[in-house]
C-alpha cells in the first residue's frame, strides 16, 4: 500500500489553504511519513483527509486534528462561513449571533475564529467567552432576541473531542432541512485562507450570565433550603456557574468534588467524561459518603446534563435518567395550576411520565430522540427530559436540556422532602405503587464496521421477532420519519436504533409491573422480567 498522488496533492491543498500554523506542521508531518513509506502514517492520513466532518442537527463533533476530517481552526473559519451564509439566505443578514464555548482543547481559538468571520460578515456577535455551560448560550439566543446562537463543544464526548453546536433563532437545536442546506453551504465555502475575519476584542457578555441567573433562583417552588449537597462539574465548566445558581436559589451548603472542580480538558479522574459511564461519578458518590450529604449532582463536561446521586440501603448510587425524569417531572405537575400542562420525552425513554401526566390531567408527548424534537413537543409545554440525563425544567427560557436549572429543582424537591422525612426514593416508591413498576435498561451492541448496523436493522424488518422472554410482542417500523423498530407487548417494550453518535446499535428495555399492595415483591418480579428481557434481545442482537 502507497500514497496515492490524489491523496498527496489533496493534502498539499488542504496545508496551503490552513489558517492556522501549527496546524499546517502537523499535518506536514503526517504526510511527510507517509510520503516515507509508513504504514501507520498512511492509514492516518486517509482518515484525516477521507471526508469533512458531518454537518448534523448536532452540529460537527470530531478529534482535534489537523486535516479535513477534524476539529481544527480551518474546519470553523469554513463551518462559520456556511452558517453566516445559511442565516443570510434565512433573511437574517446583520443579525445578532450569539457565541459562547466551553474549555476543551481548542476551544478559545475556535471561539476567536467564529467571533472574527462572523464580524467579516457583517452579522452583531454577543460574545460569552467564560469558558461557560451550553445553557447560557441556549438561553441568551432568547433573551436577547438574536438570529442563532453557536456554542463550541463537545459535551460529554472523549477528551480528544470538540464541536460546534448551532442554535436557530428559536433557540432551539437545528432540524432538517437546515442542516443539509449549512452543509451544502460549507462545501461551496472558499479555503479558509481566503476567507475574510476580522478581529475584535472579546469579552464576556456578564448582563447577559447575571439574567441567566436571575432566572434559575426563580425556579425553586418550595421554601426548605436544609440540605447538603455535593456536586461534581466532571473538570468541565458547570463547577462555579452552578455554585452561584445554588446559591442565587437559597441553596449554600453545597460541596464540590475537589478533583474535579475545575476545567481540565484532559479529564484526568475520568476515562470517559460522561455521567452515564461506570465508574464516571465514584469519586462523587465517595464524596458524599464521607461528608454526608442528602443529595449528590454531576454535571457532564458543558453542564447541560444533570445526574442525581442517592443513598440507598446504606450505599449511595446514581439514579438513571427515567428515574430523575419521572421525578421531576412529577413534581413540577405538582406545582402547577394549569391543567393543559404539556410534558415530554422520547420514544426510547420510560412510559412512565405519560402516566403521570394522565394523572394529573396534563397533556403527555412522545417524540423521536433528541432536544431539538423535545422543545418542539407542541405549545404548553413545562417539562422534558430524556432518559440520557437530559432534562428541560424552563423550557420557556432554556429550550434545550440544562444541567444547572434541573440541578436546582432537584434540590428543591429534595430539601422539601428532607423537611418532611421522605427523600427522592421514597418518591420512586410512591409512583411505583400508583403507577407500577417500571425498569428500563439498554443493551448495545458496538460495531466496527458500520454498513453492519444497516445489515441488522434490515434483518429485524424483514423478520421481527413474535415474542420476546415468552411474552408476544408486536412490531412497529418508524421509517421513513426515523430508523427505528419498535416490539411491545403486555408490560414489555423494547426500541431498536442506531445509535446517532457512535458506532453501535442500540436497544431500549422497559417492562412494567403493577403493585397490588406488596411492592418489594413487584419490583423483584420486574427485575427477574427486566433481566429475562435482556437476554433475549441480546441474543436477538448478538450481542
């Protein structure tokens, strides 16, 4: 295997239109080995030069590296370039853009670069150079009335990782068509070389973080404030902003996991920065152990997911994110006077919110995965979450998931409860025996070739499965409005999809149990149900 010439004189091309030097080193040496003959050079090569970066509703997520296929300075000046487009052919020439970034590797100069081609092209910048929480970008695009917002990160991604996530003047995540036309906009954009950027001091909009916060403090519906808690940012950059939303709400006897407080791009105490991940939040749970607290909080790296810590039989775990939902989003209807409340989760999420709402007389939604289908739920609308940790607590104001807000009503709702003798788990229970016992759990099957994932999918369609762990299930195919399959059956439901963001196929279980008077002996069944489940979809799946 050798260098091709297309390959050599494509990236010759890419180093001579790179804005950024130190960019243009590495990539030379990179082609300078493989030019030398070096296997591994080569196979390195054709990846960072195989194919841009995907512009999704998401945004670009991808490795800072030099090259086509990364993160790097070039990759922004053009992605700028197509965005400022797109928001001219949108009628929102001259706008106001709202940008803010995170602390990754990166960041502040892609922060630099966005400000500087966007001002080129005409368009007001409100700069929010913290580094600070996506939720603050999300919510100034509101606030201030502005044409889009751009947030540089990559959320809870490996710390090789950053991005760029887009904002519509809605506030609101991106939806197609808009993403194809920015990334058609992006094709046809000049090297970045050529692309025109003008420098201006930055700053930080503070008038803009203070209102952010002023909102938060509003949010708490109780007046308790005795409780103890310890958060963890996981050496992103919720650690401080939350400190001051708990503190705004009344909350002051908060901790942080000190390893962890500050931002670090290269995430030393974490492998994968991710609440989610095993293993992620021990050093929280640790923490609140030995200081004993009454509630435990972790943040993902940009501060839009919130997970919630409880002690349990004397040990303390992580409450999963259909736990933290159906909590939330029962005390909220809770509190509400307006029965035409709307609540919302996904299609892969626990069905156990839309019994609450019935409850309650609320309006209930499913939607496919994802905040940017949440917010768009319909009118009314006062809590969503998804079972990935993402939870909206003012949608109103914040129309994308936030880890700071959902942190300050979990700790409403926690303190109200420790002044009356009950904690969150006693909440479980209690919606456990109203509504039954609902489990859910995953089962993922990683792949190293992804034309195998499509192969799977087309598999379960031609030949669904007529039961799963003895129960009879029916098959739904959400095509074409999303790829994925849906099997239910009595108290069984099990959702099939590719995952969005890495190379797995993912399937979402739940069962539910009623409660007739004897919930432990419930809950046992379920997991006994839930753990049969599993099995039978892992071998569907071959995983």
């Amino acid at each position: 295997m050798s260098l091709s010439s297309t390959l050599r004189d494509k990236t010759f091309r890419w180093i001579a239109d790179d804005v950024d030097p130190d960019a243009r080193t590495e990539l030379q040496q990179v082609l300078a080995r493989a030019m030398g003959g070096a296997p591994e050079a080569l196979v390195e090569l054709e990846d960072r030069m195989a194919v841009p970066l995907t512009f999704g509703t998401a945004g670009l997520r991808g490795p800072v590296r030099a090259g086509i296929n990364g993160m790097n300075r070039s990759v922004v000046v053009r992605t700028t370039y197509g965005v400022a487009s797109w928001l001219v052919h949108k009628g929102h020439a001259g706008g106001l853009v709202v940008v803010g970034r995170d602390a990754r590797n990166g960041s502040a100069a892609f922060f630099r670069d966005v400000v500087a081609v966007l001002t080129a092209a005409g368009f007001q910048v409100c700069q929010l150079d913290g580094p600070l929480p996506t939720p603050i970008t999300a919510f100034a695009v509101c606030h201030l009335g502005a044409v889009a917002g751009i947030q540089i990160t990559a959320s809870h991604n490996p710390p090789a990782d950053n991005g760029y996530k887009l904002y519509d003047a809605d506030g609101t995540q991106i939806v197609p068509p808009d993403d194809r036309l920015i990334e058609a906009a992006i094709r046809d954009a000049p090297a970045a070389v050529s692309i025109p950027r003008t420098e201006i001091p930055l700053e930080t909009r503070q008038d803009v973080v203070d209102a952010y916060f002023a909102r938060v403090a509003t949010l708490p519906r109780g007046v308790s404030r005795d409780l103890k808690v310890v958060l963890t940012p996981m050496h992103g950059v919720g650690g401080q902003p939350a400190l001051e939303a708990l503190r705004l709400a009344g909350f002051t006897d908060v901790s942080l996991v000190s390893a962890q407080a500050d931002p670090d791009p290269a995430f030393p105490t974490v492998t994968f920065p991710n609440p989610e991940e095993p293993g992620a939040s021990d050093l929280l749970l640790a923490a609140a152990d030995s200081l004993g607290a009454d509630l435990a909080i972790a943040l993902d790296p940009d501060a839009d997911r919130c997970a919630l810590g409880v002690r349990d039989n004397g040990t303390w775990r992580m409450l999963r994110g259909d736990e933290t939902g159906a909590i939330l989003g029962n005390y909220i209807l809770s509190t509400l006077g307006t029965p035409d409340a709307l609540v919302a989760t996904t299609i892969v999420s626990s069905s156990l919110l839309g019994s609450i709402a019935s409850a309650y007389g609320a309006r209930y939604a499913e939607t496919l995965t994802g905040f940017k289908w949440l917010v768009r739920a319909g009118d009314g609308l006062v809590f969503a979450y998804e079972e990935a940790l993402g939870n909206s607590v003012d949608p109103s104001y914040v129309r994308d998931k936030d880890g700071i807000s959902a942190a300050v009503v979990a700790c409403d709702l926690a303190a109200a409860l420790k002044a009356s003798g009950r904690n969150l788990l006693d909440v479980l229970d209690e919606l456990a025996v109203a509504h039954g016992v609902h489990l859910t759990d995953q089962v993922s099957l990683r792949v190293t070739e992804l034309p195998l994932i499509g192969r799977l999918m087309a598999q379960l369609r031609s030949a669904p499965p007529g039961e799963i762990a003895g129960v009879s299930v029916t098959s739904e195919d959400l095509l074409p409005e999303a790829d994925v399959l849906r099997f239910t059956g009595p108290g069984l439901r099990v959702v099939v999809r590719p995952s969005g963001t890495e190379p797995k196929l993912k399937a979402y279980l739940e069962v539910v149990e009623p409660v007739s008077g004897d919930l432990p002996a419930a809950r046992s069944a379920a997991q006994t149900r839930l753990a049969e489940v599993r099995t039978a979809v892992s071998e569907l799946l071959g995983a």
